[in-house]
C-alpha cells in the first residue's frame, strides 16, 4: 500500500480509551441494503500498515468513522497490509444524561413505536428502542436515565431483551 492512499487518522479504542491511532484507507461497502438500527448493513474494508494489536470488538474513530473491528488478515498482501473487516454503527448524535446529571454524547438511532413483546408472546405495548455504541454507553444505567436526540428526550425505562453482542446496547423508551 503506497502511503498516499492512506488519509484517514482512525484513533483505536479499547474499553472505551484510546490505545494507538493509525492512517488508514477506509473503503465503505460497494453494496449495501438497509441499516439494521445502529448497524450499517454491509461491511466496511479498512487497509492500515501491519499492526501485531488489531483484534476483534476493537474500535475505529475518526473523520465521521465508528467502526467495529469484526476481523483483521494480510489475504496476500504478503506483510505491507492489514486489511481489516468492519461493521460502522450509524447514528446521530445525542447525549445521554444519567439521573445525577452526568452527560455523555453518544451515537444513537431510535426506533419508533417498536412492538414490546412479554413473556407469554403477547403484544404488551409499543415503546421506542434507542440504540448506543457500547463503547459510549454507561457502565451502570438506572430507569429515569435519558437520551436526548435531535431535540426530543427519551426517558429509558429498561434493557431491550436483546441488548448488548458486545457491539449495541439497546434501551427502550
């Protein structure tokens, strides 16, 4: 890889710090169909110098990028590349307000009037589901917790039931 193709700055993130940064050529999907909430849809390919410490469920920033390291290889590049598998999470900016005041800005998608299933299979309500990267959500989260996006605030009132897979946490609203 010449290095003019390389100018994007991606900062990698672990556990929600910072652990190096890197140039990078990000090349978005060629196809692509509709995002599942957070996620995009089709894989990104990220092309950096070899690196020995990209692994899965790490974290690329940068230049508008959030991208999930999904998996990380030379394929025949013969040790000038590391080609890495990407899913980048879409959202808009909000910020997220815990009960005693702390603000976070994060990255979130909102899904409206999403059916709220209970334990017996039966339709129980309708509620919003906000969706936040993992990496930008709070440890710990208390009902009364909110979500402000694009002017209108969500007050989260539990865990989705399909929350977390390391990449999305899920709150309904």
């Amino acid at each position: 890889m010449r290095s003019g193709h390389l100018r994007t700055r991606l900062s990698i993130l672990e556990g929600g710090a910072e652990v190096g940064k890197v140039w990078a050529d990000v090349r978005p999907p060629t196809e692509s169909g509709e995002a599942k909430g957070l996620r995009e849809s089709g894989s990104t390919k990220v092309i950096i110098r070899p690196r020995p410490d990209i692994r899965p469920g790490q974290i690329l920033t940068g230049k508008g990028y959030v991208l999930v390291v999904e998996a990380a290889g030379d394929h025949l590049a013969r040790g000038r590349d590391l080609h890495i598998t990407c899913t980048r999470l879409l959202g808009t900016p909000g910020t997220y307000t815990q009960k005693d005041g702390t603000e976070i800005n994060v990255l979130a998608h909102v899904a409206v009037n999403t059916p709220y299933i209970g334990l017996n299979g039966q339709l129980m309500d309708f509620r919003y589901r906000v969706e936040v990267p993992s990496h930008q959500a709070p440890e710990s989260w208390q009902p009364g917790d909110k979500i402000t996006v694009g002017g209108r605030e969500y007050v989260l009132t539990g865990l989705a039931e399909d929350s977390g897979h390391g990449q999305v946490t899920a709150y309904t609203a």
